[in-house]
C-alpha cells in the first residue's frame, strides 16, 4: 500500500473514533476557540480605530505639509507659501470663485479630564476661512461657528463628554486668555477623538506666530493629484510638499493601532500558548489510547510517515471547529462593541481578513500542538506499544 493510501487510511479511521473520545476532543476544541476569540476581538480594537480615523477621508482632498514633515505638529508654512499654493491650478473653487483651500495651525492646549482632574494635552486646530466646504463633514449640532478675529472655537461631543469646561458658553483659558465655546459639532465618520476648532488668525495672534502647520485643498478631481505634486515641486522655494489624506491619517493613526495590535498579539499569544498546551496533552491522550492499534499497524507494514501526517491533519481538523466558534464569539459579543483607549472612543470591526487570520491561527495551534504526540506514535518501538496498550 502506498504511503498516501495509508496515510488516508488512517485518516479515515482517526477521524471515525473522534464521537468516543469526547473529553480530549472538547479540549482542543474549547482551547481553541478561547485562544481565536480573544486574538480576533483585541485585534478588532486596531481594525475599527483604523476604519474609524480613514471614515472621512475623501480621495479629492489632499494635505500640503512642509517639507520634510510627516504631521501638522512638525510642519511649519509660512503666509506667503500658502498663498502660493491657493494659485496652483487644479484646486476646486468655492460658491464665492475663490479656491478651496484651507489654512489652518494646531496647538496644543491642557485641559482637566472628568473621571479623575487630570490634566493632558489635546490639540486645537485653527482654521481659516473656508472650513466648512473644505471639511463638509463637520455638521454644527449646537450653538454656531466661530468668528473670525474672536476668542472663540467650537468642539465635538466627545470634548464635552471626556474634559471638563466645553458645554456651550463655558470659558476655556489657553495661554492667560479665555476662549469661549460658542458651538458643539458632529462629525460623520471620525468624531471617536476630541477635535478643537478656532479661528486660525485669532490663535497665531494669541501665540505671536506667523505660520500655518497645514494647508489642506480640495483638487477638482482626484486624477489631479499628480500635477498638484508637480506644480510644487516645480517651486522648491516654497519647501512644500503634498500628500494624499488618507496618507496623513494613516501615518497620525499609526502609533495608536501599533499599540492596540501589540496588545492583540501579545495577549493572543498567551492564549495561544495555553492552548497549545492543552492541544499537546489532549493529543497525546489520543494517541496513547491508540498505542496498541498504531503498534499493529504498524506491524503489519504501515510507515512513520502516514501516521505523522495522519495525526497532525488529525490535530488540524479538530482545530477547525475551534476556529470558528472562536470567531463567532468574537463577532457576536464583541463585533461592533464601542471602546475607548487613549481618549478615543471607536467600535471594534471583526472583518473577514481577522477570521481568515483566525483559522490560520487556529491551525498552527492545531500542528504545533499534534506534532510531539505524532512523534511518540510514529517512533515507540513495536514491542514495547503492544506491551504497554
């Protein structure tokens, strides 16, 4: 017989004794699903954050940054690059013919958190005109925007709900002044983070600063992106540089989906370990209450081989069941739970790439956790197995 029949063979009769060996099977199985659920759900929080952050992102919006700078907070342009860019041809123009390009310079300002009085730092963006056609998804749900030349900004929801001092008329001191909120706004997809608006020249006056962090532009279409980058480049005088949006979110993004996937990976893998562990015990309890019939067969001619690749696909397959109740779980208790790590609130996202990771996590528990005990059966000599059966 050769060594593929053999191997199905035996297959064959593994995967036939599986319904009288229930206790061990229920280990590997529940071990299993244990370990996939736990990895899918933490790493579901990076999936949802990132789905959350790129929600706004439109494929016509881009962002022109200094040279050089990967974020707002790095990047420094001054008045007369800005005005620079708004001449570039391609940008989209406003109801009132101007372009659609929005200057605007971040801060960052201490506020007191509501649960304990700490203090942390959190950004405030200032715009200049045009925020709102630039940025549509912003949607004033209380109160009004703010006025240009005035100490006033506006926040979303999620300020009012984490720190302290942004209902609407409350005072907000930012470097020995008062701001005032005049306005709460929704935004579409993105509003998990505390977002600040003020008027941009209102916060480079406070601060006695003459330069913008960002410019970002509407282009008439997204297929002009490259002869935007080129009509910059063609100016390096202005030592600007463009990106596309969704580039900017990812790479602002980045940091906190690291943390969120270390954690997914560190903690899956605990889990992991634990049941390997359980996997390798159950398997070997398999295989010693087979002892007798491998030793027989293999009497009778059956190679090592087979019977190595017959348990370890043994192993595999009890693994599979696991891998899917584990992914069940993950998306029937933890699909679209809201959380809020680091100050952002967002909804975990169990997709079909975090399941497919799963199973293929699942089997690698399943050979690694079926690989000594395939050992034991395929190299215990003949005499003392039947001896020992």
């Amino acid at each position: 017989m050769s060594s593929v029949k053999q191997f199905l063979e035996l297959l064959r009769i593994n995967m036939g004794t599986v319904a009288a060996r229930p206790a061990p099977v229920l280990t590997i199985v529940v071990g299993i699903a244990c370990a996939v659920a736990v990895l899918i759900s933490m790493l579901a929080m990076g999936v949802g954050a990132l789905q959350q952050a790129m929600g706004d992102v439109r494929p016509d919006r881009v962002v022109v940054l200094s040279t050089g700078a990967r974020s707002a907070t790095e990047s420094d342009i001054l008045a007369e690059a800005a005005a620079a860019v708004r001449d570039i041809p391609g940008i989209r123009k406003g109801p009132d013919g101007n372009p659609l390009a929005l200057n605007e310079t971040v801060v960052s300002i201490a506020v007191r958190r509501k649960d304990g009085g700490a203090r942390t730092n959190i950004v405030l963006a200032g715009a200049g005109p045009g925020l709102i056609e630039v940025r549509p998804e912003i949607r004033v749900t209380a109160g009004r925007l703010f006025r240009r030349g005035l100490h006033e900004l506006i926040a979303n929801e999620v300020c009012a709900r984490l720190y302290e001092g942004f209902a609407n008329g409350d005072k907000l001191p930012i470097r020995g002044a008062d701001w005032t909120v005049v306005g709460q706004f929704h935004l579409s997809h993105t509003g998990g983070q505390c977002t600040l608006y003020a008027d941009a020249a209102a916060i480079m006056s406070a601060l006695h600063r003459d330069s913008y962090s960002q410019t970002t532009v509407l282009l008439q279409s997204p297929a002009g992106y490259a002869s935007f980058v080129a009509a910059l480049r063609a100016n390096p005088t202005l030592r600007l540089q463009a990106r596309h949006e969704s580039e900017v979110v990812a790479e602002n993004s980045s940091q906190l989906i690291g943390l969120l996937n270390f954690a997914g990976y560190f903690i899956g893998g605990i889990m992991a370990i634990g049941a390997t562990l359980g996997a390798v015990n159950s398997m070997y309890a398999i295989v010693d209450g087979r002892l007798r019939e491998l030793a027989i067969l293999r009497a009778i001619g059956f190679a090592s081989s087979p019977i190595v690749a017959s348990i370890l696909v043994e192993s595999s397959l009890l693994a599979l069941p696991g891998a899917l109740l584990g992914s069940a779980v993950a998306w029937l208790f933890f699909g679209q739970m809201s959380v809020s790590p680091f100050d952002v609130t967002f909804r975990l996202a169990v997709t079909l790439p975090l399941v497919v990771l799963g199973v293929m996590w699942a089997l690698a528990i399943g050979v690694i956790g079926g690989l000594l005990p395939a050992l034991r059966a395929a190299n215990a000599p003949v005499t003392k197995a039947l001896r020992e059966a």
